[in-house]
C-alpha cells in the first residue's frame, strides 16, 4: 500500500498527539475505506487510479492537478 511508509514531520505530529504507529494505520483504514467502494468499477485498473488519485490528495504536493497526484505516488513510491 502506498501509504504503509509515514512521510511526516515528528514534532508536528508530536503536539497532536499521534506517533508513527498511527500514521501507519492510516493507511490501511483508508485502504479499507476505499475497498467498500469497489463494486463502483468495472475494472481493477479504475479502482487502483481512484485509490492513487484520492491519497494523491491527501498527499503534501503543493499543487494538486489530476495527474501530478497520480504521477508521484506511482512513481516515487517505494
């Protein structure tokens, strides 16, 4: 999953009171979120490109046109 490696700073997260393991499981409550929407695609492919474009989103890009989001998580990630 794209979103299993937190990308955040420590001390913002730090005042808020959340560690590195809840940002890790946001990922996966996302995943499943996103899951129960599955039966709306015909194919995986739309599926995948709606999970990409929707944590694109929420990503920290500056800018977010349809396909920047979509262009860094797919290729940048590890």
């Amino acid at each position: 999953m794209m979103l299993s490696r937190p990308d955040w700073s420590p001390e913002l997260f730090a005042e808020v009171g959340l560690n590195e393991q809840s940002v890790t499981a946001l990922g996966s409550l996302l995943g499943s979120y996103l899951s129960s929407y599955a039966s709306c695609f015909s194919r995986s492919d739309q599926q995948y490109n709606c999970e990409t474009y929707i944590k694109g989103l929420l990503s920290d890009l500056d800018r977010k046109s349809v396909m920047l989001p979509i262009v860094k998580t797919r290729f940048f990630e590890e």
